[in-house]
C-alpha cells in the first residue's frame, strides 16, 4: 500500500512537470526502485531523541550497492548523509539495550561495542584480529 501510494505520487511529480513527461508503459513501471526509490531501513533514535538514524539508498544508486546512513532532526530539518567514520559512531541499528535503555552492547565487524545513549559515545570493547564468532548476541 505504502508503495503503492509512493509510486502514485511520483507518477504525478512526473505528470506535473512539463520537462519530466512520464509515459505509463510496461517497461517504465517495472523499474521498481529505479522509479520510486527505496524505503529507510534501520530507523532509530538518537539518544537523546533530537535526531533520527537511518539506512537509506537514492533511486538512482544501484540495487547491490550497499545503502547509506543518515540523519536528520526530529522536525525534519538538516537531512545529510553521513561520512563511513560518522556512521561508526552512530547510535546502533541492533543490538541489546539495559531496561532505561541508556547502554546498548552490540557487534560490528568481529567485536563487541558498547553504546551509550546519554553521551552519544561508542566505546569498542574488544579488538582482535579474529572475529569473535558466538551463537547469540551480547547481551546484559
């Protein structure tokens, strides 16, 4: 539904612009994302709620390539894309968090890190050359 309406309402951009005429053919509608773009995946908050995370790729990237992190203020404003170091540090996607929700342990790249949501500071836990291989997820 959510696409549907999204498709619909890029179909209209395209018929409202003189210089972007769209012709509703086969070809044209089965470009899925190449027409309508992709969804946000991993949406999270900031910890201290003034900012929202998020996995986003541009309709014009390509299917394989892996999606970008960014961020944007809670009213919508300042929308960027993060540099591959600023999304390190960015509050993680997954991972388990204490009950006030202030601390989350998580795994990236082989290694354990903890975040904490009060500072906004990632601090790596282990480093080893190794990745640390368990059957579960850190948790508290």
């Amino acid at each position: 539904m959510k696409k549907s309406l999204l498709l619909l309402g890029f179909l209209l951009a395209f018929q409202a612009t003189p210089a972007g005429k769209f012709a509703l053919t086969i070809d044209n509608i089965m470009r899925g994302p190449n027409l309508y773009g992709y969804e946000p995946a991993q949406v999270r908050w900031s910890g201290d709620g003034e900012r929202i995370y998020f996995q986003w790729k541009q309709a014009s990237d390509p299917q394989d390539k892996d999606a970008d992190t960014y961020v944007v203020n809670r009213d919508g404003g300042n929308l960027r894309k993060l540099s591959d170091a600023e999304a390190k540090l960015a509050p993680p996607a997954f991972g388990d968090s204490t009950r006030d929700r202030k601390r989350t342990v998580y795994t990236r790249d082989g290694d354990i890190f903890l975040y904490d949501a009060t500072s906004g500071q990632t601090q790596q836990i282990t480093k080893t050359a190794d990745a640390e291989v368990t059957r579960v997820s850190p948790r508290w």
